[in-house]
C-alpha cells in the first residue's frame, strides 16, 4: 500500500466486520518513531487464526484465497527496522483485537502516513452501528481526535453517513491537523 492510512482504513475495517462495538485507532507520533495501534472490542481471533494471520495466503473470507492487509503492514513496519504485535482473545467475555505497528519514520523505506482525513472519514462513515475513536498525538503539538460516541449525541438521530455529516468530520479533522 502507497499509504499507512490505507493499512488503517484496511485493519479497522476489519474490527467492523469482527463486531467491534468499539474499534480505538491510536497514532502516537515523535520525530523519529510512529507507533499505530488499532485496539477493537470485536469477536478475536482464535489461536489457530492468529497464528496464520499474517500469512498471506491465509483469510477467512470465501470470497477471495488471500489475505493482504496485515503482511503488507507488517512488511512497511519492518522494511523501517520496526515491528508489529497482535494479540487477540476470543473469550466469549473477554475478547477483541490489539494490533500494534512501530515504524522507523527516519529510514529511507518509511511509508509516508498519507491522507488520514480522508481515511478517519470513511471510518466513520462505515462503523455502522459501531463506533471509532482516532487519536493522533503528535509530539509538540495539539491532539488529532475524533470520537463517533460525542458526534452522535449531538447528531441525535442523523446518521454519521449522512454526505453533510461526512463533509463536516473531513473539514474538522483537517482543520486539526491545520493548527
């Protein structure tokens, strides 16, 4: 993938999928490191799954015969010197998925971060009746958030797919990343 955004837009998608009625997407940026953590309250994965999950001849959808969204963010982590984790509980009370990526934005091979905007506004346009909160902290400047919980309280009814809903979070999380 050309974007890191994409890699996000891509494995949080997936919580949607796996039920999430929460899915946390968590950046935390200094001059020399991006951290990417997606945490999600979905059904997990068994211990079986997680240990083919990065395999990417290995997917649980029957539309297709492969599975390319964690190799391709593990391979734009490492190719950095970085690494990603994941850890997953499918315990019937205790369950969902943490995936976290650590990229090196100093080596020659980092993926740039690409249009989150866009990609925190399509989120929130397909969390269904899931919600998403994207933080980005960037070092030495103000906190990038957007928490669906709070838009729909004021919303009181219209739903965040709504295309004037849709054009007010991708002018408000630009406007942030703005200041």
């Amino acid at each position: 993938m050309k974007e890191l955004s994409l890699n996000i837009l891509d494995i949080a998608q997936n919580s949607f999928t796996a039920g999430a009625t929460l899915t946390e997407i968590i950046l935390e940026e200094s001059a020399d490191k991006l951290t990417i953590r997606i945490v999600d309250n979905g059904c997990g994965m068994s211990e079986d799954t997680l240990k083919q999950v990065s395999n990417p001849f290995y997917t649980t959808r029957t539309t297709r015969k492969v599975g390319l969204g964690i190799p391709l963010f593990r391979q734009a982590a490492e190719q950095t010197g970085g690494y990603i984790t994941i850890q997953s509980t499918k315990d019937p009370v205790n369950h969902g998925t943490v995936i976290t990526g650590v990229f090196n934005k100093s080596h020659i091979d980092f993926t740039p971060l690409g249009d989150i905007a866009s990609t925190v506004c399509l989120l929130a346009q397909g969390c269904g009746e899931g919600d998403m909160v994207f933080t980005h902290k960037i070092e030495g400047k103000e906190t990038v958030e957007l928490d669906t919980r709070a838009l729909r309280e004021v919303l009181q009814g219209v739903p965040l797919s709504n295309p004037d809903v849709q054009l007010w979070i991708k002018a408000y999380t630009t406007q942030q990343y703005e200041k």
